[in-house]
C-alpha cells in the first residue's frame, strides 16, 4: 500500500511515527528499498550510515516532505514536527538574524503574521541559549561561522517544541564544544517526551544515542 504523505493516519500506534516497508526511487536508483523503522517518544534514535545510505531521504519520509514509492507512513493522532537541516541547505544570501531565524520556529504555533507572545519569546531565549548563542542574536545568519550558523538552525528546531525532532547531520565538521551544546539540548528535547532522530555518520553521536538504526544501500542492516 502505498502511503499517502498529506494525510496522518491514526491506527492506535503508541510511536509517534511508524514507517513500513518504505520505498524510495531517485530516477532509475532506489534509495530506500523495504525500510521498517519506529521514531519513539522520548529517546535519541541515531540513524547512521556512510554517505549515500540513504539517510537523509528517509528523514524526509520521516517528514513527510519525501514522495515514495512503496511502503506506509504512519502517525500518532495530533504529531508535530520539527526538520533541522544542514547548515548547507541554508543560503548565506538569506537576510536573517539568529533571532529571526528562531523566531521562525514558532511560526507553527502562531502564524506568520501573529507577533510572538511573551511564553514564545521565554521559548525563543531559551533556545538560543540553549546551543550557546547569547549575544549573537543580531548577527545576520550569513555572518556567523558553519558552526554558528548549524546551531542557528537546531535553536529554530528547540524552538518549535515539536513531537518529533528530525536532525540531518547536525554535527557535521563542528567543533567539541559545539558538539556538547547540540547533544545537550537534543538530550533535553528527549527527556521533556520527544522523539528526536539524528541521522549522523559521527561514531560519537552514535555512541551516545539510546537507540541506533543503521542503513547501508538503502536497507536497514542492523537496529538496537
């Protein structure tokens, strides 16, 4: 059967996201070929493999952003989602400050055009603190170092205050001190109940996360 991404469907599954048997084509290559995974409440889940495994098209199923071919996408009744991108899928060119870049992951809660409330600028402050980006709150997003700017983007991801937090590669080429700031705050995300899946080919990201899927060709060759 053949999932239908606009529409969640609600079976009673505890998870907040179940995919099943998960097929994906990119022109003639598959890119998932039968992937089952469970996002779960509350725990870190690594989604490892080397490049080209396929780790980031199944976070855009995850996302319901990524058409596919075969395979069900299942959700909880009433799930949110936050997608962190890499750095990289962020023009420079954009005029953005950190702060309005924050900002924006309240725009779920309230709308564009909604000026922010109080608890969402308490949310806002927090998050930017959270991956230690104090003071920097004015800097143009295009300013700020690679590592800066990934930060940027996972305080817009805290901001949401999503069911499901979706992260593709957030530590990539970042420093230890960074490193320790995003596994904080995604620790945190896990412990106030969300789902969090980091696809991650770091060994030290995978060490620390409470459950591991690994891909390879577009399956899943080993899960704990």
């Amino acid at each position: 059967m053949q999932s239908t991404q606009n529409e969640p469907q609600n079976r009673g599954i505890p998870a907040p996201i179940t995919l099943r048997q998960i097929r994906v084509n990119h022109g003639p290559a598959v890119a998932l070929d039968g992937v089952s995974a469970v996002v779960e409440a509350g725990r870190v889940t690594a989604l490892a493999g080397a490049n080209g495994s396929g780790k980031s098209t199944l976070l855009g199923v995850a996302a319901g952003i990524q058409p596919v071919q075969g395979g069900e996408r299942m959700l909880a009744a009433h799930v949110s989602i936050a997608l962190v991108v890499q750095r990289g899928a962020a023009p420079d060119t954009l005029p953005l400050t950190v702060r309005d870049a924050v900002n924006m992951g309240r725009w779920a809660a309230r709308g564009m055009w909604r000026p922010l409330s109080r608890a969402d600028r308490v949310i806002v402050a927090e998050s930017i603190a959270a991956l230690g980006l104090e003071g920097l709150e004015r800097r143009a997003l295009g300013e700020l170092s690679g590592g800066q700017r990934q930060r940027a983007l996972v305080a817009q991801g805290l901001a949401r205050r999503a069911d499901v937090l979706l992260l593709d590669e957030p530590a990539a080429g970042l420093d230890g001190e960074a490193l320790l700031l995003i596994d904080l705050a995604i620790r945190r995300e896990a412990a106030r109940g969300a789902a969090v899946l980091c696809a991650t080919h770091d060994p030290e990201v995978v060490r620390r996360a409470d459950r591991v899927i690994r891909l390879a060709a577009g399956r899943v060759v080993a899960a704990a």
